[in-house]
C-alpha cells in the first residue's frame, strides 16, 4: 500500500538528511504530492530503501493497534480512568456555571444601563430604545430560559 510520508519520515525511512531528499526534489528525481513523498516515489529514488526498513511504518501501525487494543479492552471500563474522567468534566462544568453566572451579571447590567439611558432621551430616541430593550430582554430570555 503508497503511503504518503512527510520529508522527515522519508528521510528517516531511507536513511539520509532531509537536506538530501530536498535536493532530490529540486532537481526532479522525487515528486511530491502536497508537500509529502509517496512511499512509491521514494523507493523509485531510493530502491535499497525498504517501507519497514526503519521501521517507522510499521512502528505507527504498532501504536495504532495498541491504541485501539487498549480501548477495547475486556469491554469493561476502567475504574480508575472513569473516575478520573468524571473529576475533570466536574471542574469543565463549575467552569462552565461560573461563566455562565458571569454572562447572566452581563445581561443583567447592559439592560440596566439601556433603562438608564432611555430615561434620559427625548420621546423619538426613547421609543427607539425602548424597541431596542425589548428585542434585548426577549434574547436573553430565549437563550437562557433560567
């Protein structure tokens, strides 16, 4: 299967500097496809050069079904981990409340300061304003129905 590696990975894969594979491109032997080099070019270039030579290849793909082994599991979850977990999401929603009561303090005020100024506009400005709290004290509402 052509996977497409970065410069480093394909430096690595065949065991030169980056700076050599650089060249490689500026003169024409390699091609590359959105900034990466397809494993076919590199072993076009490079033939000596095995995918799993390095073993880069085949370390990702060792990590990635470790990963996937690990999530699997027994198909029980991890206590520990789970507990953990419930921790953190507690701290994101104490956050969470204490931005919302902040954005509430907000809304609250700006209404006060809009009631401030329209008392003290002529009639024609108060009216507009007055349109302008109402939409103002409706979105609020419709956004936090507390």
């Amino acid at each position: 299967m052509d996977h497409l590696l970065s410069l480093s990975q394909a430096a690595r894969m065949v065991g030169v500097p980056r700076k050599v594979l650089q060249q490689h491109i500026q003169e024409g032997h390699l091609s590359t496809f959105e900034g990466y080099i397809r494993t076919s070019e590199l072993l076009k270039e490079f033939p000596e050069a095995r995918p799993g030579g390095s073993g880069m290849v085949e370390k990702v793909r060792r990590i990635r079904e470790a990963a996937v082994a690990k999530g699997i599991g027994d198909g029980r979850p991890d206590p520990e981990r789970m507990a953990t977990e419930i921790q953190r999401l507690r701290v994101e929603l104490a956050q969470a409340r204490d931005h919302l009561q902040g954005y509430r303090q907000l809304a609250a005020e700006m209404a006060d300061r809009l009631l401030e100024v329209e008392e003290r506009c002529d009639r024609r400005q108060a009216l507009m304003l007055n349109t302008l709290i109402g939409w103002y004290l409706h979105q609020v509402k419709l956004h936090d129905p507390e």
